[in-house]
C-alpha cells in the first residue's frame, strides 16, 4: 500500500507545482499586458496631439501666406505680371486667338 501512495505522490507531485506557480504566471502576464496596454494608449495621445498641433501650424502658414498673398506681398520679385494690356488685345482680323487663320481661309487639304 506505501508503494502505491508514493507513486501517486511521485506522479501528482510535478502536477501540483504547476498549478501552484500557474496564477502567480498568469498575473504576471495579465499585468505585464495592462502595461502595455497603457503605453499604446500613451503613444496613441501623444501621436493625435502632435498630429492636431503639425496640422494647426500647417493651417497658421496657409493662413498667413494667403494673407500676404492678398496684401500684394506674395509676389516673388521675378516673378511675372498676371496679364499686360498686349496680352488681352483681341486678335487681327481673320484670325483666331492663338494667331492661326480663321477656317475658311486655311488651304484645302491634299
């Protein structure tokens, strides 16, 4: 009868440390997620705040770039005028406005 109450204490015994050590591992796990789960969340806010503030500057230079632009600031110094009175003169006679002839005045076709 001891024989047998040993190898069942023998064979149980592996058993009975791993259910023992199972909890104590398993919160350790729990807890090491719930940190992790912190940080993502962390990261996350800091990464929509810096996105708000990238795109609040962004819209503060659109903003005071259009204003220059509006005050007649804008201009870069080479840059040319929009339209000179030559260039919205109408076209001579018997033209179009890219200065090719008018249809009916073009050679027939060979």
């Amino acid at each position: 009868m001891f024989r047998i109450v040993a190898r069942i204490v023998l064979a149980t015994t592996p058993a009975l440390a791993l259910v023992a050590c199972g909890p104590s591992r398993e919160e350790e796990l729990e807890k090491q997620l719930a940190e992790a789960k912190a940080s993502a969340e962390q990261e996350a806010s800091a990464r929509k705040q810096a996105e708000r503030e990238a795109s609040a500057a962004r819209l503060k230079a659109n903003d005071a770039e259009l204003a220059r632009f509006y005050q007649g600031d804008g201009g870069a110094a080479g840059e040319p005028e929009a339209e000179t009175p030559a260039d919205t003169a109408p076209p001579p006679e018997g033209t179009q406005a890219d200065g090719r002839p008018v249809a009916d005045e073009m050679p027939a076709p060979r």
